[in-house]
C-alpha cells in the first residue's frame, strides 16, 4: 500500500479500478459528487465543504486519505466512519473477484467507498484525490463540480519534474461541460487548467477574488488556510448556481463545526497552550514554506522541532526551508517508507539544522516537552505519518 510502503505500490491507471467497480456493481455510476483535487489543501477543502453540505441537511459522504490514526477516517458518512464490520463484509464478500484484478490498497478503498455510499444512500459525496488526478482511481466518477487547490512539486517521481506537468495531471478530473473552481494557483500550473478546460468546454471559475468574511469564526487557523476557504468559497457560489441549497446561517455552522463534523486533524492543530505545541501534516516544499510563515508569527523564547520524514522524496527541497536556530529531534515513523533518523540528520546536518537522534516519534516528543520551557514552542511535522503518531 503506498500510505505505507511509497511509490512502489502504485499503480497508475484506471482499468484495474474499472473492473473492480464493475465486479461490484458499478456503484459509482450516478453517485453524485463533488471531485476534489490539489497538491496541498484539498484535505482541508473536502472536509470544509462536507460540513458545509451537511449543516445545509445533505446527507454527506466524505472520502479522503491518508488516515492519520485509523482506516475508516477515510469513509466517513455525516462525520461519521464506516462501521469495523462493514469494512470486513466489504473484504470477504469480495475478495476472490480481486485475485484476476490483483488491485492495490487504494483501488480497493476506492471501491469499498463507492458500494457504501451507495447503500447509504448518501445525497451527495465530497472525493479527494489520492494522488495526481488524470490516473488516480478516483477518477471514474462524473461529479457535479471539480475543484483543483493549487499544484506545487510533490510525488515528481510519479507526477513530473515541473509545475506544469504535475498541473496536466491535476487537471485530469476536468470533465466535458462539467464546471470547475481553481484555487490560487501559480501562472503556469492555471494556464494548464484554462487549457484542460477549454477543450472540454468546462465552465472555469477562479477563486481569487472570493469572499470569505464567512471564515471569521473557523477554527482552522493556519494562515495557509486562507488559500483554502478562498476555494471553498468560490465552489459554495458554483454549487448554487447548480441548486444546492445552501444557506449562509447553515454555511457559517458547517464552517464553525469543521472538527467536529467531519473528524479533520493535524492542521496547524494546536496539541497545548504552555509551551504552545503544534502538529502539522505539510510535508513538500510548498506547503512547508507556508507553515514556516506561521511559526515566524508566533512568540516563543527556543522552537524545539520534532522531525520525520519519508525517504522516497528529496528530503532537502524542505529542509532547505526550516529555521536553523530550532533544536531538532530527529525520529523515524513506524512505517517502511520512514527515512531513518540517523539519515533524516546527516541530511539536515548538511544544511545547518542541529539536534538529536530518537529511536521513537513518541521518545523525541517528549525530550521535547521535557526540553522546552513554557515560553518555548514545540512543533510537530515533517510527514503525516509523524504527526499521526502524536495526536
């Protein structure tokens, strides 16, 4: 499975999840969703529009990954994940139709998604993207409305060295005459998407000049944030337009009971007050730089950084970017994919960025907290994966 294991366990394409689905009855087909794309902020986007939706009285689906500390947060209903015992029907009723189709961990999920919100019967589902668009098992679907974030460099293994490659993937989930909002976006990864768009006769709605005064009570505070409700904004318009009935006292609650509705995490997610310790998911450059902005806003007497990270990236695009007078706590997620943190430190050694080793994501957090005075700040990142294992 990629959450885990990397690149090594991705499979491009979409047939195999065209017979998957087909072997379980298709449930995609008529499901009515809403697409949802990104290099960084789709997480926070679909699970925005979902409580949004669903304080509007929409019965939700919600599908997002990765998860941060249990499977089902991917499958979620009204907030709600999907039951244990659903995920292991799921698993027996199908499991000899895979040994032909040999699906990945993801196509199954996808597909595991799909046949619950179908007998569900959910009024209408927000699905993120894996990874890219073009080929991400997601993409079987014909939604009411696509929306792309932004696009940044993130999997360029897998995805394309540049912006403007990454962005011809993402614009994959453009469909014929089906609108679509961009985010904030660089120049060339938006030329991209008019392009996409224009051959398709997509109707193109930029979000740049949202009004997102209806954000003042979110409880996400993370200043990249603003990029996202820029997006969310834009698409709550477009989805009028297309007779959702979404009012602004429901939108103002949806917006104000994100956690709580939806089970969203790890954005500039506040863990105490005293040292103010924070976990982050950012884990590319883009979305680093971001969160470096934050933390230069903050006042702390010391920053004392809890750090991991992935080894199938180039570790140095975003360690480039972090402060060197922080003390670092260099651990490894308890995953394959983890980058030793004897390594993870040679690497930020190279680039000015000083601390120790930790045989543990929990052993470094707490010579954090034993560390760090009541002034300081503690952070939490690098990957997902380190964050999943604090909260």
């Amino acid at each position: 499975m990629f959450h885990r294991v990397g690149p090594a366990a991705y499979k491009p394409g979409l047939d195999n999840t065209i017979a998957l689905l087909k072997s379980v009855g298709n449930p995609h087909i008529g499901l009515k969703c809403i697409h949802v794309a990104g290099t960084n902020g789709k997480g926070s986007t679909s699970h925005l529009l979902a409580s949004i939706l669903q304080s509007n009285g929409y019965k939700v689906g919600l599908y997002t990954s990765p998860h941060l500390k249990d499977f089902r947060e991917r499958i979620r209903i009204n907030g709600q994940m999907i039951r244990e015992d659903d995920v292991v029907d799921f698993v027996k009723r199908n499991a000899p139709l895979w040994k032909n189709i040999q699906p990945s961990f993801f196509e199954i999920t996808v597909a595991m998604c799909f046949e619950y919100f179908k007998m569900q019967a959910v009024d209408v589902a927000v699905i993120e993207t894996g990874l890219g668009g073009r080929l991400d098992s997601t993409n079987v679907i014909q939604p009411d409305l696509s929306v792309i974030t932004n696009v940044s460099l993130d999997h360029m293994n897998l995805l394309g060295d540049t912006v403007a490659q990454i962005a011809r993937e993402k614009a994959g989930i453009i469909k014929p005459q089906t609108p679509v909002v961009l985010g904030p976006m660089v120049v060339d990864a938006r030329q991209v998407m008019l392009e996409t768009a224009a051959n398709v006769e997509a109707p193109v709605y930029i979000a740049d000049d949202a009004n997102i005064e209806i954000f003042d009570d979110c409880p996400l505070k993370g200043l990249y944030q603003q990029q996202n409700f820029k997006t969310v904004a834009k698409s709550i318009e477009v989805l009028q337009t297309l007779g959702y009935q979404l009012k602004e006292y429901a939108i103002r609650q949806g917006i104000e009971l994100v956690n709580q509705q939806t089970g969203l995490m790890g954005r500039w997610q506040i863990l105490n007050d005293a040292p103010l310790t924070v976990a982050d998911v950012a884990h590319n450059e883009d979305g680093i730089q971001q969160v470096m902005q934050q933390i230069a806003n903050c006042q702390y007497q010391n920053l004392h950084f809890v750090l991991g990270m992935v080894a199938d990236k180039d570790v140095s695009l975003v360690l480039q970017h972090l402060p060197k007078n922080a003390i670092y706590y260099f651990c490894k997620a308890q995953i394959p994919r983890g980058m030793e943190a004897s390594i993870l430190r040679t690497h930020a050694n190279k680039l000015g960025l000083n601390g120790a080793v930790y045989t543990s994501i929990q052993e470094a957090f707490q010579a954090a907290q034993n560390a760090a005075s009541q002034d300081d700040m503690i952070f939490v990142g690098g990957s997902i994966f380190t964050v999943a294992e604090v909260l």
